[in-house]
C-alpha cells in the first residue's frame, strides 16, 4: 500500500470517497469537505491547508483520512495553547502542525476508513509511519486527530500516540414511546421545569416549524444565515462559516439537514441547523436577533429531542460544552484525542500531564452524572 497527499478534496471523486465512508457520519462526506473548502471557510489563507491523505492498494482506493495543514489553533474545540506556548518557551516551533479533524466540528466519529477486507489498524499503522518519515519535509513537530470513535482513539494510542480525554453530553433514546414517555423518567421537579419552559415558549406566541433540508427556501437560509450571523456577532467574532458553505450542503446534502424554525407574528425569530445520519442528530447552529424566554432550549434541544423520538434515532450528538445540558437528559460521554510529538521528551511531559488531567476528567464525569435528571441514574 502506497500514500498519495492532496491539497484539495476535489482531487478525489465524490463516488470513490463516499463509497469507502459511507453515509452515517455526514461530517466526512465529500459533500462536505468540499463545500467548506470551495466557499474558502477553509484555505491556506485563514490557516486550514487541506491536506488529506489516500492510501492505494494496486491503483484501487483502500483507505483515507481528512487532513489539515494548521497554522493556529482555532476551530478545533480541543485546546492545545498551553503545549504552543511552552514550544515556544523552548525555543521550538510548535506550527505548522498535522491535524486531522473536521473543521469547527466537535463531533466524534471516524477519522480513518478503509475498505472493508482490509484492517483498519492496518492503515492507521501506515499513515502514522507516513506522517513520521514526512514530519521533518514539511517541518511538523506535532501530528493531532480530534473527536475520533473510541475504538479508532485505542487504536492511535496502541501505535504510540497520546491520548486525552474530555466530556461531552449526550442524550440517549431508550425507546421512548414520545416526549410525554421521555419525560416520566425525569423526577418531578425536573419534569415540571421542562413543561415550564416550552409553555413559556407557547405563551410568547411562539411556533415552532421543522423543515427537511430538501425543502429549505432560498428565504429561509438566508434569514438562517442572518440569525448564524448573530450568534458570533454578539461575541464580537466573525463566524467560521460562510453563507456559501451552507448554499452548497443544502444544495448537495439536504436529504441529512433539518432546520427549525421559530415563528412569532408570521416573524421568524430563530432558527437551528443540524444533521441527521440514520442512527444520529447532530446539533449545530443556531442563531436569534432578539433574546426570548427558552427559546434556545426549545428550538436546539427539545425540538430535536422529539424528532429522535418520533425518527427512532438513538442518539443526540449537540456539540462541545454546555452543563446546561445536563437537567435536559443530556447524559456525560468521554470523548477522545490523539497526539504526537516529534520530541521525546516534550512527548513524556505531555504523558506526565495527561495522566492527572484525565484523573480530573473521570471525577468531573460523575460529579455531573450526579446532577442527571432521572429518577434512577441511569
């Protein structure tokens, strides 16, 4: 098997790509990749070179993986300043550095396919070996994959990477016959808080409007991208994305979008974009000019809520951060990142670090179990 490095997805055809990933995880999909890169929400210029990585096998495609070429750290959700500030400490250049992620994604998954007769293991071997013996070529002294699945995260640790741990909150469908179901397992005063808030809501005026991707209007994404605009305005930030990554998903992919839309005096006031896969909703963007009584909660969490019910989806992936989370049924999950350090002993400093902060993650992991909602913890 032999590696082949391109600076842009559109180097491989959508069919050879999606063929080997599959269309469970909509994150890394061709449709994707691509939209981000042809609306330069990703270039050299903002400091995400693409760079993904193709292993062949007799001239057929077997294996692949998104990569970047980094000049920050920004967009990641995995923060790693503290290690660039003490490279610099150290006289040591800390960027450019490899990474394999999806852009502004904090979502787990995949991050290495390969084709089914052949091992996954197999091709994480070769391209850790290929990222080694190039690191020096293209100066990188760090190699980081963010948000993979926990068995791909053993893996990478097997081959020799460092492996950290954080918590994201998760919500779980344990066949809930509809919300009013979801709810029974609440105790009573959980309960009533949430019956309180999406009656607040209500009594605003407020409706809510769920629309499949294929029927998303050229209005309504615009007024979206209005409100999407707002979220990072307000923060005084601009926001990752770009309203033509959004025309193209839409255009490319809406059979995996949802957008909920809020609506008060025939106004839209709100509005939520997420990703469906057949097992999974994605919680994404969100946006609103004025601030209205748990409207967030509504529009970002129990709308979706309901439509996993009603869809039969097991899982509910919102995102990075967020306590808030946990009086909602949002359940804490570990997730993973791998990392690699050219130098030794800066590697084992990184060890030495890991090992107390994931003491720290696994405390913090039961501390919020222990504020769940449940009747019984689950």
């Amino acid at each position: 098997m032999n590696i082949k490095q391109i600076p842009c997805i559109s180097e491989i055809d959508s069919k050879s790509w999606n063929n080997l990933i599959g269309d469970n995880y909509p994150f890394i999909r061709h449709e994707f990749l691509l939209a981000l890169e042809q609306s330069e929400s990703v270039n050299i210029k903002n400091g995400w070179q693409p760079q993904h990585l193709l292993v062949y096998s007799d001239s057929e495609l077997v294996g692949c993986m998104p990569m970047y070429l980094k000049f920050h750290s920004r967009g990641e959700y995995v923060f790693d300043y503290q290690w660039a500030q003490a490279y610099m400490q150290q006289g040591m250049e800390y960027y450019p550095k490899w990474l394999s992620a999806i852009p502004f994604t904090p979502c787990q998954g995949k991050r290495f396919y390969s084709r089914s007769d052949i091992d996954t293991a197999s091709i994480i071997k070769l391209i850790f070996e290929y990222i080694q013996e190039n690191a020096d070529q293209h100066s990188i002294s760090t190699w980081h994959c963010l948000f993979p699945e926990a068995d791909q995260a053993e893996l990478l640790h097997s081959a020799g990477l460092s492996l950290r741990e954080d918590i994201q909150f998760h919500w779980f469908n344990r066949n809930y016959r509809d919300f009013a179901d979801f709810l029974e397992t609440f105790n009573s005063r959980n309960r009533k808080k949430i019956k309180r808030e999406r009656r607040r809501v209500t009594d605003q005026g407020i409706q809510l409007q769920r629309i499949p991707g294929i029927e998303i209007s050229d209005s309504q994404l615009q007024i979206f991208y209005e409100f999407y605009q707002m979220t990072y305005l307000k923060k005084g930030m601009y926001p990752y994305l770009n309203k033509k990554f959004f025309i193209e998903i839409v255009k490319n992919m809406p059979e995996q979008l949802l957008l909920v839309v809020a609506i008060q005096n025939k106004n839209y006031v709100g509005a939520a974009l997420s990703f469906v896969s057949n097992i999974t909703f994605y919680g994404r963007y969100w946006g609103c000019f004025n601030e209205f009584d748990c409207l967030h909660f509504e529009t970002c969490y129990y709308q979706g809520l309901e439509f996993c019910i009603e869809n039969g989806l097991t899982t509910f992936n919102s995102g990075a951060q967020g306590e808030h989370k946990i009086a909602r049924g949002f359940e804490p999950v570990v997730t993973y990142s791998a990392h690699w350090f050219k130098h030794s002993k800066f590697a084992q400093a990184i060890d030495d670090f890991l090992i107390r902060e994931t003491s720290a993650i696994e405390q913090y992991k039961n501390e919020t179990a222990s504020f769940l909602p449940f009747k019984i913890v689950r």
